[in-house]
C-alpha cells in the first residue's frame, strides 16, 4: 500500500507540475530573453570551439552533419512529449515552414526535466509526426543536466565555448538560435513561444 501511495503522490506531483508549466506559459512567466553582448569580438573565432564540429545523431540513430547548415540560421530546442509547452511542437512547424529555407530547427528530446520524455525515440517520432505533423529535424534523446551532458549542451552553455553564454536549459522547450556562420546569437527560456514577434524578430536580423 505504501508503494501504491507514493506511486499516487510522484503522478499527481508530476501532473500538477505540467499544469503550472502550461499556465506559466500563458502568464508569460519562464520567458527569459539573453542576446549576445555586442561587445563580444568575434575577430578571433580560432579561439571559439565550431559548433559545426559536434557530432550529433538523428532520431533513426544516423549521423547529422551540422557543417551542413552553414549558410542558414538554426533554432536548437529542448523538446519533451508530456509537459504544458508540449503544444510549442505546432509554433515550431509553423515557424519552419514560414522560414525553412532560411532557418533549421534541431529538437532535441530529453527526459532530465520532470521525466516527461520518457518514450524511445520511436515513440517520440511517432508523437510528433501524428500530434503536430513534425518535418523539421529532431535528433536522438539527450542529457542536458548531471555530470555527462550532450557535447552540444556543454557547448551551448560554456562561454569558452560559444563566447559569451552561461544559461543552460531550466526546463523543456528552451531555445537558442544560431547565426548563419555559427555564433551563438539568442537564449529564449521556455515561455517564449516560437512564433512570438521576440523570436521572429532575432531570426529576421
């Protein structure tokens, strides 16, 4: 009995969570804007890591070469199946498809927050294609928190890194944007929503 107690107590902790995440998102709370400082240089990128240099895999487990995206501007999001900004999938394929040509989404599944992505990478394909007709790129589940954080996490929030930012993910749908020649330009927190004029404004500079 007691089991089956703190089994009820862990779901509907879990379900209250998701619901405050959701009306957060319509409050406008967790909508964190960073923006590179202009005086960060970048006259000296040999001393940055390429973000084009980290090796990533799609969610069929295939090799993605990010050097490919050059050219273009690329929007990295925290993505999770189960959470209040899980609707955030449809802004997301709306913006893709406004700005495709110009600009690359890369979902990244990870389950570190609430565990609301607990599903294989099947099942999280599935969900995306059949709940919001997903074609934008998303890649293998990730570790974004902890002590062996994905290589491109570690590079999104390492100033020796990408120059100048620090703030990593502090829930799912988290987004940052990538200039066409790999700087990193943007931080928007999980209340931002994709098709917000902030977010739509960045990508068009």
């Amino acid at each position: 009995m007691e089991k089956i107690s703190s089994f009820k107590k862990i779901t509907i902790m879990g379900i209250t969570y998701s619901l405050l995440m959701f009306f957060s998102s319509c409050l406008g709370i967790n909508s964190d804007v960073k923006n590179r400082p202009s005086t960060t240089s970048m006259s000296n990128p040999q001393s940055k890591t390429s973000i084009y240099a980290i090796k990533v895999n799609t969610l069929d487990g295939k090799p993605f070469d990010l050097s490919t995206l050059k050219g273009k501007k690329i929007l990295i999001v925290n993505t999770a199946s189960k959470c209040g900004y899980t609707p955030q999938y449809e802004e997301l394929q709306q913006l893709y498809k406004l700005h495709g040509d110009s600009l690359a989404i890369l979902g990244f599944p990870c389950n570190d927050f609430g565990g609301q992505e607990s599903g294989t990478e099947s099942e999280i394909g599935a969900f995306c294609t059949k709940n919001y007709g997903v074609t934008f790129q998303m890649f293998e589940k990730v570790h974004i928190k902890g002590d062996n954080p994905h290589p491109l996490y570690k590079w999104l929030t390492d100033p020796q890194q990408n120059g100048w930012n620090k703030d990593a993910p502090g829930w799912n749908f988290c987004k940052y944007l990538i200039s066409e020649n790999g700087e990193l330009l943007n931080f928007f927190g999980s209340g931002v929503k994709p098709m917000s004029p902030t977010i739509l404004q960045a990508i068009k500079q």
